[in-house]
C-alpha cells in the first residue's frame, strides 16, 4: 500500500509500484493493465493520481496506450551498437536478458556471385547457411540469417547444437580475432513469412541490418543479415567505446 503522508508523491510512489510489479513480471511485456479504475481501487488513490503516473510511465516507454483497447506494458525491446563488434547473445546479456535461438534452417549452399565475392571465395565453394530466431526472455526479437565459409570452418555444422553463438563459436573453436566490420542498415516491411516468425503485423516497420565481419587480418569471416522489429527497437551510436547505452533518449511528440 501506498504511503499518504510520504514525501514522495502518490503518483512517484505509484510508478515505483508498478515498475515493481512489472520487474517481478506480475505484468509482463505485451500484458494489458489494469483499467484507472481498478488501480484507484487497488492502491486506494486518486483518478487524477493514476492518470499522472500512467502517463509518466508511457512518456518514458514502460507502458502504452493503445486507443479502445487499454494499456500495455511495452515490449522492452531492444538496444544495440551499430558501432561495436559482438553479436547478439552478447547484446543481450550485458543488458541481463535471457536468450534463447530456434534454428529454422541450417544447410550447405552455394551463394550467389555477390557474396561470393564478399567473403573472398570462388562461387563453388561451399558456404554454411544459417536461418534463426533470435528471443530475448522468451519474445522473438530478430530473425537472422548468416552465411560462413565452409572451407574455413571444417566441421562448424556439428558445432551449431544446442544454445549457440556464431561469434563465440568463431573465436573460442576456431580462434578467430574479429576485429572489423561493415553495416548497412536500412528499413523494410514485414512480409507474411516475417510476421509470422516475429509476431508482428504483415506492413509493419523492421531495421534491416546487413553486416560483413573482419578478421585482424582483414579477411571476411561471414555475412549475416538480420531483421528486427522496428517497433521499440534502438541502434546506438556513440563515439565513446565505454558508453553503457543508458541514456533514456528524446521521444519526440508529433
């Protein structure tokens, strides 16, 4: 229950109520709230109090309102650097997120002239083809799909079991120093097939990311492609390497 007499404000301590609750997920991403009413009742307050507090948490991108339907806690989404090395698994866990893959195709190909040439082989050369989805505490956050050169990776296939990272496989089995990168980001739509594997709407907004990773010796490794949700979804560049991605941001309001 709420302290009346407290010095912090009814519609501070409220927040800090709900944020808890959603922390110890008695709500958890995507869930609807309880209705003003039923908050007045539960935490015996003003209307107008949880009208501030609800607004406040929506302001700073913990709740959502969505018109005749209620409000939402929102997914907690996503933040990346665009400016550093490292792959997903790594994201995610320095942001304390559990992760988990479901690989839906893994197969050996042949890639087209393009990327051939982008991994410095010859167009017969036998490339690892990878397709997964990505969740972080159990919401799709990113379909992947990269491509490795088998003939620099023998045996790799059997290496891909079980919860895997492609990075991590690169640099503790095959010792790999990845040192460079290049990223193309773009935005496209959600088709059918994407919506379906992201849980989203077909139309909707995602963040293409195309992305070549380099060797100390300037040697392409692989080329993954990846498709996030656009939606509370955040690149991050920073020129300060140390930089934790804590910054809240600005929302701009239309």
């Amino acid at each position: 229950m709420l302290e009346q007499n407290a010095l912090i404000p009814l519609y501070e301590q409220l927040k800090d109520a709900i944020k808890g609750d959603i922390k110890a997920k008695i709500y958890c991403p995507g869930d609807r709230m309880p209705s003003e009413a039923e908050l007045e009742a539960k935490y015996q307050v003003s209307r107008i109090t949880v009208r501030r507090a609800v607004k406040e948490l929506c302001e700073e991108d913990i709740l959502v309102r969505k018109q005749g339907k209620g409000t939402f806690v929102l997914n907690t989404g996503l933040k990346n650097r665009i400016d550093r090395l490292g792959g997903f698994h790594d994201s995610m866990e320095l942001q304390g997120r559990k992760v988990r893959t479901e690989v839906l195709e893994k197969s050996i190909i042949r890639v087209k002239p393009s990327y051939a040439e982008d991994l410095q082989i010859e167009q017969e050369d036998e490339v690892v083809y990878l397709k997964r989805i990505m969740y972080a505490d159990g919401l799709p956050m990113m379909l992947d799909v990269c491509y490795l050169p088998l003939k620099r990776f023998p045996g790799i296939v059997d290496r891909m079991a079980g919860e895997f990272s492609v990075f991590r496989t690169l640099k503790e089995d095959y010792h790999v120093d990845l040192k460079r990168y290049y990223k193309v980001l773009k935005v496209r739509k959600a088709t059918k097939e994407i919506a379906g594997h992201l849980q989203c709407r077909v139309g909707d907004p995602l963040f293409d990311l195309f992305k070549i990773t380099y060797d100390a010796d300037g040697i392409p490794q692989h080329i993954s492609v990846s498709i996030l949700k656009g939606e509370n979804t955040s690149y991050i560049i920073s020129s300060d390497e140390d930089d934790k991605m804590t910054h809240v941001g600005i929302s701009w309001k239309v």
